[in-house]
C-alpha cells in the first residue's frame, strides 16, 4: 500500500496518505473496530485512483 501511495501521489498528498494511514494503523492495533476502519480506508483510496 505504501508503495501504491508513492507512486501515484505527490509529495504533500503522500505525506498526508502515510499520516492518515499510520494513525489507523495504531488504532487498528487497539481494537478490531478500528481495523474495520482501516481497511475500509485502504479500500477508498485504492479507488480512487
């Protein structure tokens, strides 16, 4: 996913994408929920693109 973040985005959106993905990440350690919501993150980006 990491590798799909820098090769599609520039740098300020990049910067952004690997924030928001590191803090779901450390949410997603919590709880399952969070998981849930991590994946569902990953999902919308993807289509985007």
């Amino acid at each position: 996913m990491m590798e799909f973040a820098r090769n599609k985005l520039n740098k300020s959106e990049q910067q952004k994408v690997i924030m928001l993905l590191t803090d779901l990440h450390m949410r997603s350690l919590c709880n399952e929920r969070g998981l849930k919501y991590y994946l569902k993150a990953l999902d919308k980006l993807e289509n985007q693109q």
